[in-house]
C-alpha cells in the first residue's frame, strides 16, 4: 500500500533501488552502534541471498505495483507461502500432509481466476507479482541452507544482502531513469517507512523466523498480509475487484487460512 503510494512519485526501479540501498546504510549503522563485526563471514553465498531476496523480490514487486493494482499484487506475491511448502519439501524435505495439498489445489484454482488467462489482461504485472513470490520463496529456502552451512550474524546477514541486492537496482535505476522523485511530503514519508520497515526491520524479523521455524511454518506468519492489503487498497485506493478476480482472492486467501488452520491444530495435537 505504502509503495503503491510512493510509485506516484518515482519510477519503480528508483524507489527500489532506494529503499534498498538506504535499508542497508541504516543497518549498517546499526551494526556500528551496536560494535558488531562489519566483515561478512559468507560473502559470496550472502551476495546470491541479496539477488533472490532484495534484487528479485523487492524489484519485481515494484514492477507489478506501477502496472496493476495493489490488492491483486498482494494476493499474488503473499502466495509465496504455497511456493515456499512446495519447495522446502524439494529442497530441505519438509514434507506436506495431506491437508496442505488441498490448500495447495484451492490457491492455484484462485490463481487462475485471478489471472483470467482467457482474458490476459494485465498479465505484465500479475506475473511479475508471481515472480516476486517465487524469488523470496527460492530467498528463504536459500536462507535456511546458508545458516546451515556457515555461522552468520542475522543483523550483518540482512545488511549485506540488502546492499548487495540494490547493486544490480541501482543499475537499473540508473539506465531506466527519465527524472527524478518528487521530493516532497508524501513520497519522503513513503520512503522513509519503506525503507526503516518495509526492508530494514521487516527482513531482519523474517531471517529471525526464518531461523527458528520451518520453512515452511515460517511461510504462514505472512498470512494476514494479503487481507490487509486487499482492504486497505479498497479503503484507500478504491480497487474493487471484478466478481472473477474477487472469487480468485478470495480463494486464495482462504487456502492461506486453511493452511494456517492446519498448523495451529497439527502444533496442539
């Protein structure tokens, strides 16, 4: 929502570019104040981390925000969940139950109806929303497998990655670029949260859990996300969705509420 006011104020890849970059510069701050070491332990396995989660992610959410709405764009990146389950259980053997596949099945018949592939409309920005979602599922699959390998500093993991990511942003900020933002009220206030808690705080707390979680039981804490933005972006933007695209978020949101079900029972048994 934040973004997709800033985005009337910037090009995407600009705002990317810096809310990543300065995400870092703050985090690196941080690690100054706090005496933290400031050499990374992994250098080129945090480097990759930053393209999946920062360049990837970050970047391709942008993109879809400039071309489609806000509510669709977070239904459709906020699947990351289903990718995430699916490729845990490839990559880190956390199987799925069989309550979990039916999930898996609503969410991808919500996809269809959103992305009304007989109609492709909008399908730049709704497939690269998708695109995001895979990214920071690969980033958090990818995540868990560098701090199985190397001992790393969760605040100087972020930091780097984060730096790292907005490299390749400010490339592309820098060939796309036609002027700069409007500088005034409103789009500094949008950058100053994107920056300090939508990159800096928010990706310091995903590592955390990321840390202490499954994969996949990690994935469902981002299940409120697509809700919230669906109502905030009716609430303030005045994005109704089409009777179609409204079933598909709906039933999407539904296979992350019954996925999260799942594993509120699953944990009390």
């Amino acid at each position: 929502m934040v973004m997709k006011i800033a985005l009337r104020y910037v090009q995407p890849f600009t705002v990317s570019a810096l809310r990543a970059f300065l995400g870092a510069v703050s985090l690196f701050g941080v690690l100054v104040v706090l005496r933290r070491p400031l050499r990374p332990a992994a250098l080129w396995p945090t480097a990759l981390l930053g393209l999946l989660q920062t360049t990837g992610f970050v970047g391709l959410l942008t993109w879809a925000l400039q071309n489609g709405s806000a509510a669709k764009t977070s239904v459709l990146t906020y699947t990351m969940p289903f990718w995430l389950l699916l490729m845990a259980w490839v990559v880190l053997g956390e199987k799925l139950k069989g309550f979990q596949w039916v999930a898996v099945g609503t969410a991808l018949v919500g996809l269809v109806l959103v992305l009304t592939p007989w109609r492709m409309t909008g399908a730049l920005s709704e497939f690269s929303a998708i695109g995001g979602g895979l990214f920071w599922a690969a980033s958090s699959v990818y995540a868990k497998v560098l701090r199985k390998n190397n001992e790393v500093d969760l605040l100087s993991l972020t930091a780097w990655q984060m730096l790292f990511g907005s490299l390749p942003l400010l490339a592309i900020a820098a060939a796309t670029w036609t002027g700069p933002p409007v500088w005034n009220g409103t789009f500094i206030a949008a950058l100053v949260f994107n920056v300090i808690f939508g990159n800096a705080v928010a990706w310091v707390l995903w590592l955390y859990i990321l840390d202490s979680f499954r994969a996949g039981t990690a994935g469902l804490a981002m299940l409120l996300t697509p809700v919230i933005g669906i109502s905030a972006a009716w609430i303030q933007l005045g994005e109704r969705p089409g009777l179609v695209e409204g079933l598909g978020m709906l039933a999407i949101v539904a296979a992350l509420l019954l996925t999260g079900l799942w594993e509120f029972l699953s944990g009390r048994r």
